[in-house]
C-alpha cells in the first residue's frame, strides 16, 4: 500500500501533537523531581508526601499518552518508509523525550542517594544515643 503525502501528513501532525503532551507530563515530572530534592533536603516529609501523590497521577497520564504515541509513531515509521520522507520534527522531539528522561533519571538518583544518607545519618546518630550494655542504667526486674 503506497502512502498519500496527506495521509503522511496527518499522522506527523498527530504524532507532533502526542509528542508535544509527552514532552508536557515529562518536564511535569522533572519538575517534581527537582522539588523532591529541596523537600529531601528540608526534611519535609508532609510536602515530599504531597508531591509524590501528585507524581502518580502524571505518571498515570504519562502512561496513557506513550501508548498513543507508541501507536503514532509505527504508523508514521511505515508511512514515511513508503514515501520516503524526513520526519526531522518528530525526530527533534523525540530527542526532547529522551532528554527529559535522562535529566529525571539523574535527578531520581540524586534524590535516592540523599535519602540514603539521610537514613544512614540517622541511625548512626540513634546508635549513638543508645545506652551501652556495660554502662545501662535501667533495671532489668
């Protein structure tokens, strides 16, 4: 089956239109990511428990429009390999796509480690408090 010019162009304006809302959620999400550090860092467990319960429904709209663009985005391959033609704005923003996934990938990491130290900070700190076993000052009756 020979793809028409209009028939391409349909579906790379659908396919621009699903990336553009792709690249929406996920600068949402780097966003939040970001946010999640300062409150790490402020030990705000509240407003970390806010923006983690904001995440989940972006990530549930994330979700629903990589699908779509999973969908678009084989019918414009098939299309533009028929016609043979470029496809260097759906290619732009697909580098956008990947881009944001790596700055979130990166910041996750970040936000981890913090965390990580922040327990660790913790417990040596509450090993420290502990009463030592040749020095207890509580009864054992």
């Amino acid at each position: 089956m020979i793809a028409s010019n209009n028939d391409y162009t349909k579906v790379k304006e659908q396919l621009v239109v699903i990336l553009k809302k792709e690249i929406s959620y996920l600068s949402e999400l780097s966003s939040s990511v970001s946010q999640e550090q300062q409150v790490i860092l402020e030990n705000d467990t509240q407003r970390l428990s806010g923006i983690i319960q904001e995440r989940e429904s972006l990530l549930v709209e994330l979700v629903k429009i990589r699908e779509k663009r999973i969908v678009e985005e084989k019918r414009f391959n098939s299309l533009s390999d028929s016609i043979e033609a470029e496809g260097q704005e759906v290619n732009l923003y697909l580098d956008q796509v990947k881009e944001l996934l790596q700055r979130m990938h990166n910041q996750s990491f970040r936000n981890s480690y913090l965390l990580k130290k922040k327990v660790l900070f913790a417990r040596d700190l509450f090993e420290k408090i502990q009463p030592k076993v040749n020095n207890l000052t509580y009864s054992s009756k």
